[in-house]
C-alpha cells in the first residue's frame, strides 16, 4: 500500500503547500482541505464513516477475535481498520498497546483536533513524516514523502557523514532534514504546532518465564511460531518461503507448509540462492532436506551484479536513502523471483537469532554466579583444547570483575573496534569530524552485556533492529510482493524474551529452545547442525563487481562529496581499487558511491517503480 498523506487543523496551511506541489508538478497534484490522503496523482480522502475520526495506513490485526468481544457484539467492522477506529474511540492513545499484529496507521480526531501516528511494536511497517508549513506529512515510503515540496529539499549533512564513516545514529534519523522515522513501538501526537512522541512498548516489563523442562519450552515456542505463520498467510493467495537452509528459514518453511496443506490451500513456493563456485557460502544439502521434507514448489536463483539490483539510480528509486541499499542484493533476487511465478506473500527469517537469542551475556553471568559453570560452558565452547578452555574461561571471569562503567569505555577504546573507523575518518573533512561529535557516536556502540537477558534485550532494542524491515518493505512495494516476518510477532518476542538462560545458550550450543522446537517438526540433521555458512564472501563479490562498473560507467566523479569527504582522496582510492580489487576500506568506498550517487540526484524526485505502483485500498 502506498500513499502521501498531510494533516492540518487549517485549510490555508494545507492549500499552500498543494498549491507549490501543483507548480512543481511533483506526485501531489490536487487537494483535499482538512485529512488529506493521497495516491499517486490522485487525491483521496480517508474513511470518513465515523464521525468523530479517520483513519489511514497499514494494520493487520492478530487478535481480532479479542477486538470484536471488547467492541460489542453491535460494531460494525468491514476491515482491520475499522478495528482501529473502534479501537481508538474506546482506548485514544492506549490502542497501539490492544492491537497485535504489524501496523502503521494516522487517526485525524476530530474531537481533539490532532492528528495520531503509530507504529507497530517491532517496527515491521514503517511510517515516515515530515512537517511543511504547518502541515504534518506522512507516509510508509520515504521515497515518496521526499517528493513532497519542502519535505526532501534539504539533506541531513550529520547523518550522511554518520553513514560515510558507518557511525551509530539516532533510529529516528533519515538522510533529510525534515523527513523522520516513527520509532518501532512508539507514537506521536501532533495538534497543529506541537508534537510529542512517546513509547508505548517496552519490553523490560515482560517478566521471565519459568516451565517445567525443555519440552515445555519447546512446545511453547512451536505454538506460538505456529500461530504467527498461520496469521500472515492467507488461504487464497500463493504463498512462498525464503530458504536459507539455516535454523530460522527451515522452521518456518516447514511451518508455513504445514499450514498450507492443513487449510488446502496451494502447495508452498520456497526460494533459495546459489553461489556457485564460493562453496563457503553453500547451504545446498540442508536446502534440499527441508524441500524433500515438505515436497515445496521450489525455485533457485543466482544473485547477480548486473541487472535492475545493481543499477544505484534504480535503486534509490526503490528505497529512497542510502542506507538501505547493499543489504538488499539477496532479497532482490528472490523477490523477482517470486513475483514472475505470481507468488503474493514470502514468509522469511527476518532476525531469528536476535528474537532467539544466543545468549549474549552468559559468560559474564555465569563469571557472577558459579565459576564451575562458566568453566563448563567455556569448555563446551572451546573443545578439548585445554589451553584454549583457559584463555577463554580467564577472559570472561576478568570481565566479570570490572565494573560495567569502566567496561563500557574501554570498549569504545578497543583498538580493535577503532582501529578500521579511525583510517575511515581520515578520508572525512575535518570540519565534519569534530570531536565530540566522533565521541558522542562512538559512545552510542553496545557495551558488553552483563546478564544474558540485559544482552537480549540490547539486541531487541538496537538502533539497527528495523533496517531489514524497512529495506524488505520498500521492496515489496516495488515487487509487489508482501513478505512477512513471523519472528517479529510481538507474542513470539515476548515469549522468547522471558525465557531463562539455559534455554538460550547451554552445553555450547546456541538457541536452545530453538533447535529443540524443530526436532520432529523439521529433519534432524537441519535442527542439530553445528553452525551456519559464511555468506561474506558473495557479499564482497558482489559490491565488487558493482563498484568496478560504477567507477568505470561514472570516471570516479565523486563531486557530491565535497561538503563531506577529502574528494581526492576519495578518487585515489578508487583508482586503486580499480587496478587492486584487495583493496582496503572498499566497505567506505562503497558508501561514498552510494551517497555520491544520491547527493546528485535533482530535487529529491523520485520516479514510480514496479508493477501496480502506487496502490492503496482504504
């Protein structure tokens, strides 16, 4: 679903800005005075059935079931919007909180005269905005609302320069002044002048779960997995599977199977890549396990550099902003894929091992609590190498005995952690590198975590936790295909939040509750296996082979860069990595060409893309 939507409490505001987008001819043509919703070059009001207010956006809703009991038996619900306009005229600003499922919607209250946004808990759907003269502009695609006339006229110069030198950034941040980024779990409230954001998820209030053993765990995990694959595929649609031949794609292949057959609907379509001849990155034996398991429809591709998924203007098209572009060169692919075989819905993996933890923070607790254990664990980790066991229980018991202050800025001091920033930083103008502004991001890295729940809890709530979202998200747009992450259910995290230690890291193995879950589900030899592959090396021969063509279809012109990067430097290092692919820092090389490709672009306008774009049902 794509729209551009802008909220006023006056017509004036709302008409001034209509009336610069008609003279720019920019995606806004027309307007409509008081909750303005637009598609493509047509205006559209939002649902106005209730009196007292509109609503708009994306919402599908998990617990209708709970929503329609606490409504009454007398509401009238066509869809799961309407299920937020009831929701919101019987809780107001509560609602996100009684809502499961993925979202992200606006309610125009007409008693109060504001507008409201929120965003579901995990950040699944994204929703973007923008205030321009006074008019609250919002929408899920940042690539569009930068179309919008002082919205992406101006770029956020801190947060390209975070971006060039990899940097740690506020989540909320985008690469336009104006433009932010609704946080996951949060929502805002705009009455005209003011606004305020506030969050209304928070996952330390989940409190830990005891069971009676594995099993238990196990079987709690496996329910609730299998709800959350039920819920987002529907029954006459063709649904597929991302399959990586790794833990979390492998459950949920054989879940979303499992499912299909249990309802009749169309036999599941899975999709996994190919690399050829990098055999780190093979996956092809547990793959074909889990195909011949669930006898799938499956398909194979071959990311390639060539092609739509390596053509950078084509992409910022798609996405909008730098950031996003070089993790999508695998869903690309697969995504193609699954819209040439008419596939509507792709199940993925999205963050299982952040939702499952793999116990960060153990060793440190278990340094704290019984150094038996520790050495234990250490020696379950470390195999028979006795030296080895040492080295690492030794390590984590120092760990545990500095105080988690100090241990946090000698982190931020680790040589190992600087030493690759630092030489990034020298090709950055020293106008833009000051001090305490290196300081302040340096200083938002993750420290080390003292307890297994504080270190998952870090993970869950980390800057980075929506990026893959988003990129899909965009995507899926383009595509025209949904994808669907059932790890990022609010009750699966939750329910993997809460449980203790051991289920999460025990005897060395990681993800416990996990690989337990699959056994008799998925073949054992998926469920048991020791590690996964090392996709790293087509990563870096891909953006290879996609920096050498830029370089030589654009002569290295990197003159976007001037207000951020020493641009002869820059030059230098291009060259060099023309003749020497060994190249080092071709991670900021790549940056600077994907910025350098955006920084060029006209007036931030972004052309449609993909089949069916824009379309919207409200």
């Amino acid at each position: 679903m794509s729209y551009v939507a802008g909220w006023s409490r006056t017509a004036g505001a709302a008409r001034r800005v209509l009336a610069d987008a008609a003279r720019q001819e920019r995606i806004i043509r027309n307007g409509y005075d008081g909750f303005l919703s637009w598609v493509g070059n047509t205006s559209v009001s939002a649902d106005k059935r209730d009196s007292l207010s509109s609503v708009l956006g994306q919402v599908r809703a998990d617990n209708r079931a709970w929503l329609h009991e606490a409504f009454g038996s007398s509401a009238s619900v066509a869809s799961d919007i309407d299920l937020v306009r009831l929701a919101y005229a019987k809780w107001g600003k509560a609602c996100p909180d009684r809502v499961l499922g993925d979202f992200a919607f606006a309610v125009a209250d007409s008693r109060s005269r504001t507008l409201f946004l929120a965003r579901d808990p995990l950040g699944v759907r994204p929703i973007y905005y923008a205030i321009v003269s006074g008019v609250l502009f919002f929408s899920p695609q940042i690539s569009l609302l930068s179309s919008v006339p002082g919205a992406g006229d101006e770029l956020n110069q801190d947060a390209l320069t975070d971006y060039l030198a990899d940097l740690p950034c506020d989540d909320t941040v985008t690469a336009f002044s104006r433009i932010r980024r609704l946080g996951p779990g949060h929502c805002l409230v705009f009455d005209g002048e003011n606004l305020e954001i506030s969050r209304y998820f928070d996952l330390e209030r989940v409190r830990p779960r005891e069971l009676s053993g594995d099993g238990e765990y196990a079987e709690a995990l496996r329910a609730e997995l299998r709800r959350a694959v039920a819920c987002r595929l529907p029954n006459n649609e063709r649904c597929g599977a991302l399959l990586s031949g790794g833990l979390d794609s492998s459950m949920l292949t054989v879940l979303a199977s499992q499912h299909l057959r249990r309802v009749g609907a169309e036999r599941l379509w899975s999709i996994s890549a190919d690399f050829g001849d990098i055999l780190e990155c093979s996956e092809g034996e547990y793959q074909n396990l889990v195909v011949h398991s669930e006898n799938t429809s499956h398909l194979v591709v071959h990311p390639e550099p060539a092609g739509p998924s390596g053509d950078l203007s084509g992409l910022l098209d798609v996405f909008g902003e730098p950031a996003p572009i070089g993790g999508h060169w695998l869903a690309w692919s697969a995504a193609e894929a699954a819209a040439k075989v008419g596939v509507r819905y792709l199940v993925t993996g999205v963050d299982g091992d952040r939702v499952v933890s793999h116990g960060d923070g153990v060793f440190r607790e278990l340094a704290g609590n019984s150094w038996i254990s520790l050495f234990k664990e250490c020696s379950a980790i470390a195999g028979s190498s006795r030296p080895r066991q040492l080295r690492v229980a030794v390590s984590n018991l120092v760990q545990s005995a500095i105080p988690p202050r100090i241990l946090r800025v000698l982190d931020q001091c680790d040589p190992r952690r600087l030493r690759g920033r630092v030489k990034v930083l020298g090709f950055l103008r020293g106008e833009r590198v000051r001090r305490h502004t290196v300081m302040l991001r340096l200083g938002a890295l993750r420290p080390r975590p003292s307890t297994t729940r504080e270190g998952h809890l870090a993970r869950l709530q980390s800057a980075d936790r929506a990026v893959d979202t988003e990129l899909l998200d965009a995507l899926g747009q383009a595509m025209g295909v949904e994808f669907v992450h059932p790890f990022y259910d609010r009750r699966v995290v939750e329910l993997c939040f809460s449980f203790p230690a051991e289920q999460k890291r025990r005897n060395g193995r990681s993800r416990v509750v996990l690989r337990n879950a699959m056994l008799g589900i998925t073949p054992e030899a998926v469920a048991n296996r020791p590690g996964k592959a090392n996709f790293t090396p087509a990563v870096i021969r891909w953006q290879r082979n996609c920096l050498r063509r830029w370089i030589q279809e654009n002569a290295a012109d990197f003159t976007g860069l001037e207000p951020y990067a020493r641009v002869p430097d820059v030059v230098r290092l291009a060259e060099r990595f023309r003749t020497d692919p060994a190249t080092p820092h071709v991670d900021f090389l790549w940056r600077c060409v994907v910025a350098s490709e955006f920084i060029r672009r006209p007036a931030r306008s972004f052309r449609a893309f993909g089949p069916g774009y824009p379309r919207a049902v409200f």
